[in-house]
C-alpha cells in the first residue's frame, strides 16, 4: 500500500516538476508578430556594433541596416555607387580632394542634425580606434597624425576630404561605401567617452547612427533586436521590429522555419535547402564577394613546377562538386575577382580532365604523382571539396594527406607559409578590385620576413611584374581602363597562378510564407531588412 | 586390489572429462574442453563468437568481399544514393562512395584498434598490477597512485587530451586508448595477485631459491591471464566506442580512412533527410560492440574458477 502510494506520489511530483519546466522556458511562438520580422543567423562572429571598429560579417550587416553613410552601393549594379548621406560630390582635377555636399536637413535617430562636422568626426574616430576596418581608410593616406586635417567639415553641409595622392575615383567611393566610413552622432557618442576611446566601449552595444533602423539591443550569441527609426529621413520601414536570433545548426534553423517560429532562416545547408523548398518555402540567394580557392605553396619543389599548378586545375571535378557539395551555396567560379566587382572576368576554362593533368605531370616529371598535404579547416563544404579533390588527385596519383585544424590552426599555418596546400574561403575586405587584386597578385617582398602578408607572399609567389600592374590598377581613373588591368591580372592567375579558383560562395536564405520582399544584398554590408514587408 | 582403468581412445570425450588424465597434454586439452563445454552452453555467447569471427572474416577477405572501392566515390552520380539502390546495398555517402564498402574496409580499422590497444594496454596492465601486489610495501603504494591518477580522470576526457596534444590520427588514438586503459587491468591484476601472493605453493617455490622475477613471470602471471582476458574482451566494446568517439571527433582516423566513428560524423550532417548514412555505421558499431559483450561474458562464466566447482 505505501508502495503503490509512493509511486503515485512520486508520479504526481515529477508531472508538476516537468509541467513547471515547460512554464518556466519561453514558449515557443507559433507565429512571428505580423509587425516583426525574425531571423535566424548564426551571428556569433560579432564582436562590436561599432561601425568604427566592426569587421565581421554580421555586425556588416546590423550596420549596413542601421548606419548611414556619405555613399552606398548601387544594390541594381554593384560596380556603382549611389548617393546616401552625400547629395552629390566632386573630385579636384589632381585627384587628391574630394569634396561631398550632405543633404539638407537630416537627422539622427537622437534627434541631432546631420552635418558635415559628424562626418568629420566619424572618419576621425574610425582611423583613431584603429581597428581592423582602419586600413580601408589607412591607404587613402588617412593615418591617426593627419586625419583632422585631410578629413574636414568646410561648412555644416560641406565635407572635403584629402587624400595623399590620385587614385582611381571608383576604389575611393567603394572603399567609403564599407562600414568603416558610417557616419555617427558626434553629439551623442560625446557624452560617451571614456578615456579619450571616442565612445568605442560605449558604441560596442549601444547605437549612434541615422539608418531606417536603431539598433535596441544586441545580447551576444542570443539576440539582436532592430527597431524602426521614425527619424529616418528615407523611406521608412513597414515593420516595427526585426529580430535576428542567434542559431547555429542548419537543422534547427529549418525547423524554426518549419514551425513558423523564424520567418528567415539565413543559415540553410544543400540539403535542407532542398528540404525547405520542397515544402514551399521561398529559397533567395545571391552571389557574395567571397570566392573558395585552394592554393600551391611556391616553397614546395614539386608544387613549383608550373606543369603541376596546371595540372591541379585540372583535377578539380567543378561541374560534380558545383551539381552535389556546394548546390545552392556556391556557384563554380575560376577567377579570382567574384561576380558583381568591376572588371570580374567571368571565364572557366578549366575542366575535370584527369588524361590532361597525367600528361602535365608526366612534362614536369612526375609521372608517378607525388605525396602533398593539404591543411583543411573542420567545417562543412570544406572537407567536402577537400575529400573531394583527394580523390580526383589520386586518380592522377598525386597521393594528398588531409591535415584538419580548427580555422585558427590552419590560418596560423598558413601565415607561416608551413604549409603545402591551403584550402579555405576569401572574402573581399570591401567592394572594390583592388581589394582581391591586392593580396591575389601582389607581393612586394617576397622574403620570409616579408611585411606585405599578402595572399601571394603566403604562397611564396613572387611576382615583381604582376605587383607592378596591380599598382596601375587602384591609380587609373579611367572606369573601363582600370576594368582593362583587373581583367589582364585574372587571366594571368587563370592561366600561371598557383591559385585554383574552385566557386564563389552564394548566399541562401529560406524565406517564410508572408514574407514580402526580403532580398540578400551582394555584400553582407548590403543585406538589407528595411525593405521588407509581411502579410 | 586394483581396478583395471577403462581403456578409452585419445581425444574421444571420455578420454578429455577424464579425471585422471595420464599426461599434461591430456589434463591441458581437458581443462580447455571443459571450459569450452561451459561456454558453448550459453547460446549468446555463441552468437558472440559468431560475430567476432564474421568480422575476422569480413576484415581479411575485404579486398574480395567489397563491391566498390571504399575511398574512390561517384561524386557526381551516386552521391547520397538510398540503401537497396541497384550496386549500393546500404547506400552511398556524401562523397559518393559505398558505405557497404566502407564498412567492410572500416572492419579493418576496427580490428586494428582492437587488436593493438589490447596488445598493448593488457601486458602493461599485467606487469604493473603483479609486480604492485607481489612486491607490496613501497612500490605497490608509488604504483597503485599512478593507476589512481588515471582511474581519477574519465577515460574519453583523457584520451581526447592525449590526442589533442599528439595530433589527431589513428595511430595516435590507438596510443591514447591504450594509455588510458591500462589501469582497470592492473587493478585487477593486483587483486589476484594478493590472493595467492601467501599461499603454499607461492611459499614452496620460494623456498626452491625462485626470484622474485621469476616467481611474478611464471607463477603469478599465468594465474592473473584467465581474469585479465575476461576484463579485455568485456572492454573491447568499450575501446570500440571511444575510438568511434574520437573518430566522430575528427581526432582518430582522418579521411578518406572509412572508419566507423567518422562516417557517422559525416552522415550527422544528413541524419534528418538521408539516415542511412549515419545509421549504417551505427549499426555496424553497435554489432559489433555487442558481440564483444556476449563473447565477453560468455568467457567470464567460462573461465571463472569459483563458478567451476573445482
């Protein structure tokens, strides 16, 4: 009898301790607020909302959509720019001057005027804090000594800003298009200093800027809430709110979706992308500016031999790993500028032809391939493409040892040009030719202790001629000519580099029932939330 | 007055359940009929076996027995392909490749592991749990502290720490295990030894002038294998487990190497969409773990002296 109670009592316990739980955690909404859109990304590379000193793909593109800048890319032909902050500008005929008129009558989200003097002040802090962004501003010649004087308000509408010397009036505007060149609330981020960090600390999780967006809140690894600015002086957003939850795994994402608890699920993988479409959901993607290479270390006697970087290009199977591993998130792609960029070349001339890679190798000598090792990043489609390539290598007995490493370990290596084979993904560091063309096909000191760490100096590839005409290309300032010089550079690493071009990456995202005019941008600067609109 | 013994033909029943054995060799093939008597009467044990010699079987004929190559895929017509499909009994992976073959080729590394961290861990195990118990005193105090530091960390933590210092490969996760499962054994080894370490016939050599190296090698030993044997064949499911473990990690067997704990790795990424590729793996883990089990228990019952009745 005390035993049958015990058990009862004991059922009875447990079933309000579980039914406690289940009121304790937050019940799962079964449909997002028609005046929210929310959106599941996997958002722990953040690390600051600081536009001044934020270089990670998220924070891009929190700030993309709640900082106003002087221009912004053109979303319709990204190797233009539009107007944003500027009305209009004009470059002195030496090319060192740049002077922007500021549209009239703007204001902040606080409620603070826009003027030239906020301007100023922006470019002033972002090249102060020094953060990784500054270098965007830094080869403008813009370094913490000089910055009050060559970045300028002339009068509250009327921003100059000098630079060292003529370069091509597209690299300036592209580079001012990055997030690094937002513009904040001088009056606001004031009362916010803290040891002369030009309210850095402050700005780390707080908001100061002018977009269709504020940003309320951002709680690390959990959650980032934007809310409408009603001082915005564009068109306003539809939705009050936007809410991008932090989620890591594909498979919870396409659940969400699934369940209705996300509208946008930003971080779909082949598989579940197929899976969500086939259940009617929206599937948008676009081509971003980062291309997935793997790379021949020059130091490497067998990897040297021109007859073996060619024959790697052919022993890339791109039409299967484009049709299977990286469906839906990467487009094959054989040149080293991405789609969308002024001068990208759009030529794939390399096939999977294992005959062809033999003969190539029996030319260089090594009819009996060789043994190489390959350091390779732990993430998925990396070791995908990795184990791919072994295998097609093998077929033309070049026997590869894959080295796996988390990102850190194989970067490290990779820096210390210790390796054989890199394999891993590039994204520009801001929407310009240059960007990619500097560190694809610029070297200026090829030693060991090299300071320029470019892409080229980690493969040891030493190119005095090639660094030369890279140099050419952020000077011309004739559009067509300087697409001329980047198209002469791709055709050159197509053909000599020991760099194999394998895709550009596209990005995906499954977009919910209701959901209205959600577009990914070319950049993730551009990924922009403030046009869409639900039912 | 004596009675005739009944005349019975070499190796017949009779001639091995005699209980008067007139030589060594018939005594030795007797007390190894026995125990297989005893083994042979639990059926699962037997299954046991069967699985165990199925996998040898299936690891030294794998050059004939696999339809496909397991490291070469068809990336581009067969990749993810549902078991049953024509050529692929269990399916294909992401890369294309057969998982038949894989797991048929997978065995290999199974064995492997297997076989070496047992070669390996077993006689370290032995040596340290006899030398411990029959020395006592001192030395058995400064050994049996070691084998607590070990037994004090959770056998998975330490081998993944052990990897991640060494780098991550098969070699060095068979090293890993090995070092970490040595100290169950010693223990086990210990406590026999205490047991007999005082008893007449210990007593008896020593009085003949035996070393003390001697007696642990030839006397002690031989006493301590029977349990020793037991205990490993029961942690073989264990050790297959932990290196499927780190496998899944990405610390034991790197591709293309078809090892078990890595194919499910791979296949996690499908599970919702296409299971076969990390269930198939799964199975063959769990066969396999669980035939090690019942071989195991089977042989506890078989060569436990105080179930004999001797």
């Amino acid at each position: 009898m005390i035993h049958k109670l015990n058990k009862r009592f004991r059922m009875l316990s447990t079933s309000a301790a579980l039914s406690l739980m289940l009121l304790a955690v937050p019940q799962a909404f079964a449909v997002t607020p028609k005046d929210t859109l929310v959106i599941g990304l996997a958002f722990d590379d953040i690390i600051t909302l600081d536009p001044g000193q934020a270089f990670e793909f998220s924070a891009g593109e929190i700030g993309g959509n709640s900082y106003d800048r002087l221009v912004r890319l053109d979303i319709n032909d990204t190797s233009k720019v539009t107007p944003d902050l500027a009305e209009s500008w004009t470059v002195s005929d030496d090319g060192l001057t740049y002077t922007f008129k500021l549209k009239q009558g703007l204001k902040f989200a606080s409620g603070n005027p826009i003027t030239a003097d906020d301007v100023a002040y922006s470019f002033e802090r972002s090249v102060k804090i020094d953060g990784p962004p500054a270098f965007i501003l830094n080869q403008f010649g813009l370094k913490k000594d000089n910055i009050t004087q060559k970045a300028v308000a002339k009068d509250a509408n009327t921003f100059v800003l000098t630079l060292d010397q003529s370069y091509a009036p597209s690299f300036v505007l592209n580079c001012l298009t990055a997030t690094v060149a937002a513009v904040v609330d001088k009056k606001l981020v004031s009362q916010h200093v803290t040891n002369d960090d030009y309210g850095n600390a402050w700005l780390k999780t707080n908001f100061a800027g002018s977009g269709p967006y504020k940003v309320r809140e951002w709680r690390a690894n959990e959650v980032v809430v934007l809310e409408r600015n009603d001082n915005y002086w564009g068109e306003k957003p539809k939705l009050n709110r936007v809410i991008y939850r932090h989620m890591k795994e594909s498979a919870g994402q396409r659940l969400a979706l699934d369940n209705g608890d996300i509208d946008v699920a930003r971080n779909l993988e082949p598989n579940d992308i197929d899976a969500v479409a086939k259940k009617g959901t929206t599937v948008t993607s676009t081509p971003k500016g980062s291309v997935f290479y793997f790379s021949l270390n020059q130091k490497n006697p067998n990897l040297k031999k021109p007859e073996v970087v060619e024959a790697m290009k052919y022993l890339v199977d791109y039409d299967a790993i484009g049709a299977t591993l990286i469906k839906g998130v990467g487009e094959i792609h054989q040149t080293f500028l991405p789609k969308g960029i002024l001068g990208s070349l759009d030529e794939k001339p390399y096939k999977f032809d294992v005959a062809k890679a033999k003969e190539l190798l029996a030319k260089a000598g090594l009819k009996d391939g060789f043994t190489v090792t390959m350091d390779v990043r732990n993430t998925q489609p990396t070791t995908g493409i990795a184990e791919s390539l072994q295998q097609t290598f093998a077929q033309a007995g070049i026997k590869m040892e894959l080295i796996p490493g988390d990102g850190k370990q194989t970067l490290t290596k990779y820096r210390a040009r210790t390796h054989d084979i890199y394999i891993g993904l590039w994204g520009v560091d801001y929407w310009d030719p240059n960007s990619n063309a500097e560190t694809f096909t610029s070297n200026p000191n090829n030693a060991d202790d090299g300071t320029t760490k470019t892409l080229a100096w980690r493969n040891a590839w030493d190119i005095p001629e090639l660094t030369k005409e890279t140099k050419s290309g952020f000077v011309e300032r004739d559009p067509a000519k300087r697409a001329a010089i980047y198209e002469s550079l791709q055709k050159k690493v197509l053909a000599s580099g020991p760099f194999v071009l394998v895709y550009q990456q596209t990005e995906v995202a499954g977009v919910g029932k209701g959901v209205k005019d959600f577009k990914l941008g070319p950049t993730f600067d551009t990924n922009y939330v403030f046009t869409v609109s639900k039912d | 007055m004596s009675i005739a013994e009944p005349e019975t033909r070499p190796y017949s029943r009779e001639w091995l359940l005699s209980d008067r054995p007139t030589s060594r060799r018939q005594a030795r093939l007797g007390r190894a009929y026995i125990v297989w008597r005893r083994f042979a009467e639990n059926r699962l044990a037997l299954v046991g076996l069967a699985i165990l010699i199925l996998l040898l079987v299936v690891a030294a004929f794998a050059d004939v027995l696999a339809p496909h190559n397991p490291v070469q895929g068809d990336l581009r017509n067969a990749r993810l392909l549902p078991p049953g499909t024509a050529g692929y009994l269990l399916g294909t992976d992401d890369q294309g490749r057969d998982i038949l073959s894989r797991l048929i080729y997978g065995s290999r590394l199974t064995l492997l592991v297997v076989v070496l961290v047992a070669v390996i861990a077993a006689p370290i195990g032995l040596i340290v749990g006899t030398v411990s118990g029959y020395a006592g005193g001192w030395i058995d105090a400064v050994l049996m502290r070691i084998t607590d530091i070990f037994l004090a960390f959770p056998k998975l933590v330490l081998a993944l720490a052990l990897v991640a210092a060494l780098g991550p490969g098969i070699e060095n996760a068979i090293l890993a295990i090995a070092v970490t499962s040595w100290p169950p054994y010693a223990r086990i080894a210990r406590a026999e030894t205490l047991t007999f370490r005082h008893s007449e016939f210990i007593a008896a050599v020593k009085l003949m002038g035996a070393s003390p190296f001697r007696i642990v090698l030839r006397h002690v030993m031989p006493l301590c294998v029977s349990s020793l044997i037991v205990r490993v064949t029961l942690d073989m499911a264990g050790i297959i487990l932990i290196a499927a473990g780190l496998g899944f990690l990405g610390l034991g067997a790197q591709p293309p190497l078809p090892e078990w704990g890595a194919m499910i790795a791979s296949g996690r990424r499908f599970i919702l969409d296409q299971w076969w590729v990390a269930a198939m793996p799964g199975f063959a883990i769990l066969i396999v773990s669980l035939g090690f089990n019942l071989l195991g228990d089977g042989l506890r019952d078989a060569l436990d002296p105080k179930e004999a009745g001797q």
